[in-house]
C-alpha cells in the first residue's frame, strides 16, 4: 500500500468536513446513514408488526435474511465499484433497497414481510460495502480514522430519527407508515450522489483501480452457513438447534478449505483465517464485537415485555447503545498512537461489563420504579461506547494490514465479516432466547429468562475480543512506528 506524504499528521474534522472532502463525506456518510436508521426503525416497530400479522417464531429472521442478504451484497460491491464506477454503484445500491422497503410497507403477511427484508438487505449491503470501500480511494490517508469516526456516527443519527419514526407510527397503529418514511431518505441520498460523486471524485491519487473478482459461490456457501443455523433456531429442542449450528460450522470450516487452495479468487485476504496473523486478529475482533451489539434486536420486547414501556420510549432505551457507539467513535478517532492503542484494548473490556450489567438490570421487575433505570442506561450506553471506542482504529488497521494489492478485497472482506457476524449474532440470540423461554412460557416470566441467558452468553464475545486484540495493537504500534509517528 502507498504512503501519502504527511500520512503521519493528525488531520483535523474541519478539513475532512469542509470543502471538496465535505460533500465526499456526506455522501459516503448517508449511506451508512440510510442503512442505520432503517435497523432502528425495523427493531422499533418488530413487536408491532408480529401483534398485527403474526409470526413471533421467526422474529429473529427478520434481521437474520436481512444480513445474510447483505453479505452476499457487500462482497459484491467492490465487484460494482470496479464495473460500474462509484455513482452508478452507489444508485443501484439506492434503488434495490427502496424496492425492497415498499414490499415491507406493503407485506400483508410474515412471509412477504421476510421476502421484503431480504430484498432490503441486499441493497443495504452493497450500499455499506460500498460506503467503507470508497473510503481508502476517497480520502487521504491520514484523514481514515477520522472518516472512519464520521461513517459510524451515523448511527448517532439513527438512533435520533429511527426510533422516534417507528415509536410514532408503532403507537399510533401505523408501523407500515414508518418504512414508507424511509423512501424519502433514499431519495435524498440518490440526489446527493448524482451531484457529488463522479469518477473524478477520487482524492487519494495513489490508491490504484484493482480488478476485482468474487468468490461468488464461496460466499454463498457463507449465506447458507448462516441459514443453516437460522433453520435451527426455529425449533426449541436443542437436538434441532445443536444440528443446526454444527451444519453452520461445517460449512464455514469448508470455505475456510476452499481459500487456502492455490490461485483461488479469495474472499478474504491473506492471513484472515489466523488469529496469529494480523489479519485474522483484526477479523476476529470485528465479528466478535460485531455480535455483541446484535443483542439490541431484543432489547425493545424485553422493555415492552417486562417493564411495560411503549414502543416509543422502548426504541430510544435501546437507541442508547447505538449512541454510545456514537459518542465511542467520535472521541477517538483522530487519537495519538499512544491513546488509540489504550482505547482499543480497553474498548472490548467495558462491553463486557456493560452487557453483565444489563444480565442483572434488564429482567429486575423493579429497575424502572427503584430508580435504577439510570444504571440501565449506562448500561446500554456502555455496550455501544466500548465498540465505539476501538471501532475507528480497527477498521482503519484493515487497510493499513492488508497484504499488497489485497486492499479493495480486505475493505471490502471487513464489511462482509461484519455483516456476517451480524446475521449469525441475531440468529442465535433467537435460538437462545427462544430456548429460554420467550415463546414458551411467553410473557413476563419467558422474557425475564430469555434476558437472563442472552446477556449471560453474549458477554463471551466481547471478552474473547480483548484477547484477540492484543495482536492487533501489536500490529498498531508497528504500522505507527512505520508511517513516522512521534511516540508511536
């Protein structure tokens, strides 16, 4: 990978949001925008939508073909950049996604609902796939960390907009109103991108147009991974949901085979499959913390469930985490070498606590009338720091790691892992709190248990991720020392 002259300044927000790099930002930036606030709006009004069509079995399903939709999608989209160039990519991206949100504004069934999330998720996922692609060739180097901050902010804004549209709409008994509010969004986004993206957008001269081809059926072998595992998790019995799993697992272990033959088109880059490489640490880190925030898909029927709030207020409880992850990405990016290395191993340390806080807060009966729904909220806002806090610099170590002329397939591997550790988070939280009771018994009492083991199960993946990120800050403190940091 070329070095840009000055790749060893800290450059500063006013020069990634004025100008020329304003506009770029904006427009690589409301992509991510589009795709959060459309998760919150969906996870606000899910317990709305299976009071008026049904289908409570499959609540899990609508974020898990969601996201397995989108890693087929992102691991396409430097395919489109390279085909199409950077606009035309981006408004098929647009486009798929609004088509796919007026079939959930319209579905009369679960099963419609289901198809209308798929078709979601596949422009969703070309749209994020593209957003973090564009930033390697968009910006300069030094400004990485800091667009890095800018793109995960967005759901900041997600957590402003998505819950407050689909609180209202839920509450007033309009929630297929809430998808339609999304359209317009969309919309503005395409606009955007027709004035401001061209094939003369490209600042980073240096950053070479690589040919890129996909790995097509291995990543549709990772799809099925995951639905594999989602058929699983329909069933209660643990016969069903262990087969399940282990059909998950075989069938990943079998790409994992596939990659390591000579001259395959690979799917990830050199090193992604080895804990030991850097590559494989930043990977593992990615997905783990990546899981750990898909607990948030449950959080609102636990609070409408338990504590009886409405959908609105139940919607922002839950948009805490995502501003937490915010209020994490801002205030780190941009960092010393010193501190962004502190930040990232003390990031996964303070999910953990967070999410063994909310093991004891969430199901206690009492939280909201004893006062503790403070402690609550520090609790979710804790979940999303702590991946804030690491996110920007991880992602960022992508690039900086990724073996010579692998770049776009790292940057493009990154979104895939995490949309991948995304679909099989969700599916099985289902499996777990389906087990545990959310369906039977049901009610208070099987929402209480199923909190209780989700929580519980889901602070693993975040302290694995302090393990694995010692390597990756190992590899930091290399990359500094390289690029010419002071202290690095």
């Amino acid at each position: 990978m070329s070095q840009h002259a000055g790749s060893g300044q800290q450059a500063s927000w006013g020069e990634l949001l004025s100008g020329r790099n304003g506009l770029r930002s904006l427009a690589v930036a409301g992509g991510v925008a589009l795709h959060a606030v459309n998760v919150y709006i969906a996870t606000t009004i899910l317990p709305s939508v299976v009071r008026d069509i049904g289908g409570l079995e499959y609540y899990a399903w609508n974020m898990t073909l969601f996201v397995a939709a989108s890693i087929m999608a992102s691991a396409l989209s430097a395919k489109a950049f390279d085909t199409l160039g950077l606009k035309k990519a981006f408004l098929v991206a647009i486009a798929v996604f609004s088509v796919g949100t007026t079939l959930c504004a319209l579905a009369p069934s679960m099963a419609l609902m289901l198809f209308g999330r798929t078709i979601q998720g596949l422009g969703g996922g070309l749209l994020l796939g593209l957003c973090y692609s564009s930033i390697r060739v968009v910006f300069e180097e030094r400004l990485w960390t800091r667009a890095m901050g800018l793109t995960s902010s967005m759901w900041g804004v997600a957590t402003l907009s998505g819950p407050a549209i689909g609180g209202m709409f839920a509450q007033s008994g309009h929630w297929r109103w809430a998808f339609g509010a999304i359209l317009p969004v969309a919309a503005g986004l395409a606009w955007l991108v027709i004035r401001e993206i061209n094939e003369n957008t490209v600042s980073n001269a240096d950053a070479p147009r690589q040919r890129v081809n996909v790995p097509v059926g291995k990543v549709a072998l990772i799809v099925l991974s995951v639905l594999a595992v989602s058929a699983g998790s329909l069933s209660t019995a643990v016969t069903w949901n262990a087969l399940g799993i282990l059909a998950g697992v075989l069938i990943a272990l079998y790409v994992v085979r596939l990659e390591q033959r000579p001259g395959t088109i690979r799917w990830l880059p050199e090193g992604a499959y080895s804990v030991r490489e850097p590559m494989g640490s930043i990977y593992a880190c990615v997905a783990l913390m990546s899981a750990a925030i898909t607990v948030e898909i449950f959080v609102p029927y636990f609070l409408q469930t338990i504590h009886g709030l409405e959908p609105l207020a139940a919607g922002y409880m839950t948009a805490i985490m995502s501003m937490g992850w915010t209020i994490g990405s801002i205030s780190s990016s941009g960092r010393g070498p010193v501190v962004a290395r502190f930040l990232m191993r003390s990031g996964p340390a303070v999910t953990t606590l967070s999410l063994l806080g909310l093991l004891v807060l969430v199901p206690w009966l009492d939280a909201f009338d004893t006062g503790w729904v403070w402690v609550l909220s520090l609790a979710l806002l804790g979940v999303g720091l702590g991946i804030g806090m690491c996110w920007p610099h991880l992602l960022a170590q992508v690039f900086r790691s990724a073996p010579s002329g692998q770049e776009s397939i790292a940057s493009s591997g990154m979104i895939t892992v995490q949309l991948y550790a995304l679909a099989l988070g969700s599916t099985l939280g289902g499996m777990i709190v389906n087990a545990a009771g959310m369906t039977d018994p049901g009610g208070v009492v099987g929402a209480v248990q199923a909190s209780q083991a989700l929580f519980l199960l889901f602070a693993l993946a975040p302290a694995l991720a302090f393990w694995a990120m010692a390597r990756v800050v190992a590899a930091k403190r290399q990359s500094d020392a390289a690029r010419g940091h002071p202290r690095a």
